[in-house]
C-alpha cells in the first residue's frame, strides 16, 4: 500500500499569456491531492483522499459494468440495475434508502449508468461516514435477499417510463438511436445505447437480474472511493468492517470489442413529429478513452464549437444567422468514441449552404494547423476547467475513479497536463485528418410533414440532448447517465 500525490500543476504562461501556447514554464504552483489505494483481500479496490476542509464524506463506489459490457437479447440491463440497488437489502429494509440518508442528513444521493460503469455516490456529514458505508456494504452484499417480481416490475416500469420521456417523446430523441444504429453494427454493445430497448426491458426476469448481479457486482468488480473529513487509520478500519467479510469471487471477464470501422459515409433522413427545426448531425469513430489523439480530438472539437469563438458557431450562428446552435464534441468511452457535429438550423434555412460550410470548416482544420491564439485559448479554458471541476468533493472522487477505471492509475491528472501541454497545432492537424477523414454517418432529422415551428421559431418541446453529449461537468472526461 503507497500514498501519492496528485499533482495538478496550472503554467503561468498560459494564464497571463506570456509564452507560446506550446511552452510550459520554468516555475509553476502545485495543488497536492493526497489519496491512498489498496485492496482487501475479497478484491474490493479502495481509495482515499482526506481533506478536512468541511466536515463532509464523499462515498463514491464504481462498479465496473455498464451497457459496453450487456449481451444482444439483454440490452439495458446495466441501467435498469442502477435502479434495483435503489430497492433495498436484507439489512436495510425495503425503500428506505434516500429516506435513512435524508435523515442524517446526506446529500447528491443518486446513481448513474454509462456505457462503461454504473456508480453510486452520497455526501453525508462526517460524523455519519459509517452509515454511508453500511448502505453501500448491504446491497452489495445482500441485495438478493429482498429482490422479488414487484420490485422488477416496478422499476422496469420506471425505467420504460424513463426511454419515454427521455428519448421516445421528445424533439430528436429517435435521432441518438439512428445515429448510434448506423454506427456500430448488430451485436455491439453501443447500438441500443444505456437505456436499451423496449422489448429487453419487458423481458427480463428476476433469475436475469439475479444472474446479472452475481456475475458482476462482486467485491472484485468494484471500487469505492471516500474523501473528506476522516483520519485514514480509522476509515481502513471502518472499510475493512462492512466490506471485508465478503468472499473473494471470481473477477468477471470484460469482452474486447474492436472500434467498427464505417466502409462508405451512410447518410440518413429521420422524419421527427416533435422535432420543429431540422437538425444536421455528422458521426465519426474515433479512438477509445485516453488513446493517443483522444486529447487531439477534444481541441478539434472546441476549435469547431466552442460557444462564440468556435469557428462553426461562429460562421453558421453570428455571422450568416442560420443556425439556432452548433454543438461539437468528442464523446469518449472505453471500446471506442465517437466525434459528433450538430448544428440545428433555424427555420426556413437551406440545409445544403449550411452543409457547405461546415464541409469548408473541415476541410480547413484538416488541412491547416489550428491558429496559436486558438490553442492558447483551448488549453487555457481545459486546464482552468480541469482544476475547477476539482473543487467539488465529488467531482474530485469521480476524477479519481475515472482516471483509476480508464488508465489504472489514480493519480493520472500528472500525465493527462502533461499531455495536453505537449500538444501542437501540427499534433492536432493530424489528427482532424486522420479521423475526419473517414467515412462517416450523417443523420439529417427534419420535422415531420404538417408540424411547424414553435414560438419565435423556437422547438416546441426540450430537446434530447445529441447522441452521446457529454455532461455539464467534466474536465477532461466524466460520467453521463444513460
């Protein structure tokens, strides 16, 4: 067992602007994070990071499953379990979870899915840390004890209520499946997405679930990561005590899917009834979480979209005015990723013109190394970004657990700065060639025949977000629910 040191290191250079976007400086200030990282005996994999700032624990468990690792027949399922462990164990009762923790007074209780993981997390008072631990110990470890038909049914039915509202009832929501059909063919894990089908959902049974749990939520599948107000002698003890008893089982055996490759671009319509504007959406693969050109791709992508100054949003948005909104994003995940543009035209707009621009914007930053004022601007905005997102307790657990989960390494933060400084206007040329291209999917949704505009040209309902867009908080990479 070895304690290290995070180390978040922000170059002077790039925040007043005094050297080349390319340099790092002589002298810089560090920001330490502690953390420790062990395993019990059983294979639970556990991280700690004290900080005694506010008397406050952030308990944070990944279990390492999500929809990348679901089998054709059985898509959701990953999903629709974050729900179940949401139902109760044999220790603490039936739907009483968020009523105990509201009682002690806990906070951001919730869980979410990805394509790669399924997490847990909470933020109780410090006093409380082993109440926390003790709901986190019962359903991993006694959850079968009182899950029965009622219990599937009712969270089968809440999560199709959710494929409802989220993705079938609103403006684009048929959109992410078509871009995510034309991607990745039958029998890849991303093609029905988190939330699965209707008809996987409806299927599964009880001995399903029981199955899906015993085969991948065992201690060895799992990590669980504190950080607050603790001593770390007494939290080991504390850890070993609600954890430790369980058995040692077997790791379960993650499948090895190769990034798909698209032979030709495939190009689509989708006639949408809720949509009312038509939206221009384009899909390329790109490499996996971490890769070489990932970090690459994600200064392509500000450089294209970033609000304002982004060269598509700033052509099709501020100066010609026929966009409503231009969105460009890198969605990272572990099998591969997935490099979208969006634009949303408003009404009344040729889609063609719009299409020709962004045809030119591509083909200039595949050809043409990106600006230096552009890339001072990217890897300012990322790495303050990045240091931000950290001052959160939970979005500091989370960047632990992510770059544990993706690189094996905790305390990755060192090399991804590391890396993102040693990026080159030349680098990131390179990579907008390689993998922009490629073929590609080009969805075009238009409302369907008889809707019209809503207010001020506006869509009439809230949109889905595009397929695969990250979410609000993540710098440089963080989870989304399905």
């Amino acid at each position: 067992m070895a304690r290290h040191a995070l180390l978040l290191l922000l170059p002077l250079a790039l925040v007043f602007g005094a050297a080349p976007a390319t340099s790092v400086a002589a002298a810089e200030p560090t920001l330490n994070i502690e953390y420790e990282r062990y395993t019990l005996d059983n294979g639970l994999e556990v991280i700690l990071h004290r900080d005694p700032a506010a008397p406050l624990v952030a308990t944070n468990v990944w279990y390492h499953v999500g929809s990348g690792d679901e089998t054709p027949g059985k898509s959701g399922f990953a999903h629709l379990f974050e729900h179940m462990m949401f139902q109760g164990a044999k220790h603490i009762g039936k739907d009483v979870h968020f009523k105990i923790l509201q009682e002690i007074g806990g906070t951001g209780v919730n869980g979410t899915t990805n394509s790669d993981r399924t997490n847990y997390f909470e933020v109780v008072p410090s006093h409380q840390i082993e109440a926390a631990l003790w709901l986190e110990s019962d359903r991993m470890g006694y959850l079968l004890d009182l899950l029965d038909e009622a219990s599937l049914k009712n969270q089968q039915d809440v999560v199709r209520n959710e494929r409802r509202q989220r993705y079938d009832n609103v403006p684009y929501g048929r959109e992410r499946f078509v871009v995510a059909e034309t991607l990745y063919p039958e029998g890849h894990p991303y093609r029905f997405m988190t939330i699965g089908r209707h008809e996987d959902l409806e299927a599964a049974s009880v001995e399903d679930v029981k199955g899906f749990f015993r085969h991948w939520y065992v201690p060895s599948n799992a990590t669980l990561t504190l950080a607050g107000d603790f001593e770390i002698a007494e939290t080991k003890l504390l850890v070993n005590k609600w954890f430790g008893a369980f058995p040692r089982l077997a790791k379960p055996v993650h499948q090895q899917v190769a990034t798909p490759e698209l032979s030709a671009t495939v190009r689509k319509q989708v006639d949408d009834g809720f949509a009312r504007l038509t939206r221009i959406h384009y899909a390329w693969h790109s490499p996996a979480m971490f890769t070489d050109e990932e970090i690459e791709l994600d200064v392509v992508s500000t450089v294209l979209g970033a609000y304002g100054w982004g060269r598509l949003h700033r052509a099709l948005v501020l100066e010609e005015r026929s966009a409503q909104s231009v969105s460009v994003y890198n969605a990272g995940a572990q099998h591969s990723s997935v490099f979208h543009v969006v634009v949303d035209l408003k009404p009344g707009q040729d889609p063609a013109k719009a299409e020709a621009v962004i045809a030119r914007e591509l083909d200039k930053i595949r050809s043409q190394p990106v600006t230096d004022a552009e890339m001072r601007r990217v890897l300012i905005g990322t790495e303050s970004s990045f240091i931000w997102g950290l001052e959160d307790l939970m979005g500091r657990v989370e960047q632990l657990q992510s770059f544990n989960h993706y690189t094996g390494d905790p305390g990755y933060a060192q090399i991804y700065l590391q890396r993102l400084r040693a990026l080159t206007p030349a680098k990131v040329q390179a990579t907008a060639a390689l993998v922009l291209g490629k073929p590609r999917a080009e969805i075009i949704t238009k409302p369907a025949p008889g809707t019209t505009a809503g207010p001020a040209g506006g869509p009439a309902a809230v949109a889905a977000p595009p397929a695969g867009a990250p979410p609000a908080i993540a710098a440089p990479k963080a989870a989304k629910k399905g």
